[in-house]
C-alpha cells in the first residue's frame, strides 16, 4: 500500500525565509502528487498538484513543488515566506490507476513569525 | 470548484451514542470519501462511498462502527456508531470532480467530541 511521509513534523520561519518542506512517497508505481494546505480555521484547500509532464509545478501563492521521481520525493518550495502562510500543510498521493484513494501524509504545521 | 457543505459543524455526545453526519455537494461529484482528522495527526481515509452501493472501507474501519450511505452523487452520509472518546476527531467529507484525477475538495468538517 502507497504512503506519504513527511519528514518534518513543526517548522518556524521568519517572514522572507526561505522555505522547503520534505515529502516521500512509497509507491512503485505512477502516482499523482498533491500537496493541501490549510489555514487557521478554514478547510483544506489545493495548494498544487502533479500529474505528468514537468517535475516542477507551480501552484497559488508563490509556492512551487519539485517531483523527483528517482527519490520518491515531491517537496515543496517558496523562495520567500510571509506571515500569511502560516498554516498545515498535507502532501498527498494516489496511485494512478491502482485505486482512487487519496493518501495523506501526517502534516507540517508552519509558523511564520512577523 | 465544488462546495461541500457538513452538518452537524461540531457536536458533544455521550458515550454508547450514534451521530449521522450529512455531506452536501453543490454539484455531482464522481468520487466521495470520509476522512477523520484526530488531534494533532494526518487525515485518515475511513471509506470510499460508493453511490447506491456499499462503501468500500479501509483496514480498521468496519460497517458496523461507521455506516454510510450515498444515495446520489451530492449526497453522503456517516453514521458513527456507538461512540467512545477515542472516537473524538474531526470528520471530514471530501469529494472529486469528474475526470477522477485524484483532486479533492473538502468540507469545513465535524468535530466530535465523546464525552
């Protein structure tokens, strides 16, 4: 069965840091990468997401992700943190093909100091 | 993208009690799944529901603690049945747009609390 790991559990920056937070997957297989954020007292929200083509995606509010598929890893990335960001953020697979379930990765609770 | 409303938002129960939580999607979604959030973890996939047929549960969840329904594709249902304080979590009810490509939209969730 796929599972997500995330290697760090409580992050705090400073606001202009720079910011990358550690996902690897266990799946054999071609999956589809998702990493969720979710902000203080709202619900979980895409924050980007990888199925093929480039490795490095894109996503809302500066943040990008790298898929690096010979180390099982989909990392996320913002050059420059703000206070804003300070949230949970949730990295995610599903197996393409195999099933449809989303598996989640423990999660990493971000605080940005102002 | 899709709205998924929950009710109840939050709700304190006894002991030895049932709880039915309703999702409402503001569109047809393909896929529908239950997760529960426990303080301080990650999301755990409870079931898959499937419309008009049984849900398709995960290792450690079973039928009889967690009954659900999904009678069309806006509409799920999760029962948690006779409830412990172990049973204390967040549930959340997400939902995937047509063309499954494993993108999920959530609901603010309902926190349990098993007094």
């Amino acid at each position: 069965a796929q599972s997500v790991s995330q290697h760090n559990h409580h992050v705090i920056l400073s606001e202009a840091a720079s910011l990358e937070l550690g996902c690897n997957y266990s799946y054999g297989g071609t999956v589809n990468l998702f990493w969720y954020v979710q902000y203080p007292g709202q619900h979980l929200q895409l924050l980007l997401k990888y199925f093929s083509g480039d490795p490095l995606v894109k996503g809302i509010k500066g943040f990008e992700a790298e898929f690096i598929k010979s180390k099982f890893s989909f990392n996320l990335r913002k050059p420059s943190v703000q206070w804003s960001d300070t949230a949970e953020y949730f990295c995610a697979v599903n197996a393409q093909g195999r099933d449809d379930k989303i598996i989640f990765g423990k999660g990493t609770r971000l605080h940005i100091l102002p | 993208s899709a709205v998924i409303s929950q009710k109840p938002s939050r709700d304190i129960c006894q002991r030895g009690t049932s709880l039915t939580i309703q999702c409402q999607v503001d569109s047809q979604v393909t896929m529908m799944f239950w997760y529960r959030q426990q303080p301080g973890q990650s999301l755990t996939l409870i079931a898959t529901a499937n419309q008009g047929s049984e849900a398709t549960y995960e290792s450690g969840f079973v039928i009889d603690k967690f009954p659900i329904s999904r009678p069309n594709l806006t509409f799920s249902t999760l029962t948690v049945s006779n409830m412990s304080p172990e049973d204390s979590s967040i549930y959340l009810c997400s939902g995937g747009a047509g063309g499954w490509n494993g993108e999920l939209f959530f609901g603010e969730g309902s926190r349990l609390t098993v007094l």
